[in-house]
C-alpha cells in the first residue's frame, strides 16, 4: 500500500511543480478558431505559448526562469545567437526527441539536430505555421560601426495560431520590411538601448503594419509610458504592458 501511495504521489508533485513555476509568470489568453492561446510572460525576450496541447518556447534563457521545472517543448524557436535569448542549458532541459528545434545558422554552428530557417522562410510544423522575417540594426551599432545585430542573421518570427497570427519581432528595429508585415493580431516589440529602439522607433514600426495588440517587450530600463503616450491616439492598437524587461 505505501508503494502504491508513493506512485501517486510523485505525478501530483510534478504537476505542482510545473503549476507553480508557470504561475510566478504573468500570462494572458487569446482566443483563436483554433481553441485559446495562452501566452506566459517569462522576461526579456523569453516567452511560453500553449495552443491546442503543444508547448512552444521562445528563446529560453536559464536566468528567466527554472527550465527544469517548465513543461517540455514541442516547438522552440530561437531569434539569435546572443546569450540573452540562446542558451544551450535551458534548451537541453526542454528539448526531448521529438522536440523541433528552430534555429538560425549561427546558432546551428552551436548546438545539432536544429532546424534551420533563414528570413523569408515558411514551414509547417506540427500543423503550427511560421515564417521567419527579418531582424537587424539600421541606426544603433557598436563603436566599430557594426550594427549591433546585421542583418541576415537574426530572426524575427510570425507564427499563426487558428485565425491569429503573433509577430515575435527577436531584436531589430523598425525594418523596413515590416511595412509587408499583414494581418497581425499580436506584436511583440524590442526597446531597449542601446541594442534595439526606442519608443519612438516602436510607434513608428506599429503605424507601418498595425497590430491589434502590442506587447512591449526586451526594454530593460526604457521607460514604457512613453510608448503609451505615443500611442495614446491610435485606438485600433491597445498596448499591453507586462513584466518584460
């Protein structure tokens, strides 16, 4: 009998654990013809989707959050090689053998058995579709003038769930080729300096391709309300603020 009761007892305990873990996150849930999108606020650039059973990570980072105790991956997608959103831990932990592991070419230089995708590409995976865009520097670079990110390295990714589709803009600034950016119901935007844009540049990439929903997120120290007051007279975007720095 105690046998048994020790069985039953450790599944409860994981699920308490991941429960837990997961619920020191903020989180919101979007309705999709698909079934609900819940979206986990893990910090930075770090995020956690559930959509019809799958669990997909984006860019996980072991100072985000315990990655042992976060449910493991069907999907995780990764933006860039910068140790802030590509970290080979975290990813082991979630990663099983069916996991689908989407990465840039450099970060497939780090770590095998990814799947790479360069901007403009589009799969299919585990019926979810994404493509990747591009994510670069025009104005912010290093003393060297390197941008900080060039392009045709970096991702940015949208991802369709149901009849939603989610702009996870990776670090960039307002590109250009946001303008061909469609139909997107939820956008999460870098501000952090010196490495991405400042409100200012958020405002303006919002107007070239008009999101129903804005996340800011990645803003480190930048200050938030000036976004919002930026955007305080565009009514057909609310902007959403949560614990992302």
């Amino acid at each position: 009998m105690k046998t048994i009761t020790l069985f039953m007892f450790f599944p409860i305990m994981m699920f308490a654990s991941f429960s837990a873990a997961q619920n020191q996150f903020e989180s919101d849930t979007i309705s999709t013809s698909s079934g609900d999108l819940k979206i986990t606020f893990v910090g930075h650039g770090t995020l956690l989707f559930h959509f019809n059973e799958k669990v997909i990570h984006v860019d996980p980072v072991s100072g985000y959050a315990d990655y042992s105790k976060l449910p493991k991956a069907d999907i995780i997608l990764v933006t860039h090689h910068h140790g802030d959103h590509f970290d080979k831990k975290a990813l082991e932990q979630i990663k099983t053998p069916n996991t689908d592991l989407i990465l840039t070419e450099t970060c497939a230089e780090q770590i095998q058995n990814g799947i790479v995708m360069k901007n403009g590409d589009v799969k299919t995976i585990k019926g979810i579709k994404v493509k990747a865009v591009p994510a670069y520097n025009i104005v912010h670079k290093r003393a060297n003038g390197e941008p900080f990110h060039p392009k045709g390295i970096g991702n940015g990714y949208v991802i369709t769930f149901g009849d939603k589709k989610v702009y996870i803009a990776g670090d960039t600034e307002n590109v250009p080729e946001m303008k061909e950016l469609s139909g997107i119901d939820c956008a999460f935007l870098p501000m952090n300096l010196p490495y991405t844009m400042t409100p200012e540049m958020v405002a303006e990439a919002v107007k070239m391709f008009n999101p129903k929903i804005l996340y800011p997120y990645h803003f480190g120290n930048t200050n938030v309300n000036e976004l919002v007051e930026l955007l305080k007279d565009k009514k057909d975007c609310e902007v959403r603020i949560r614990k992302m720095q």
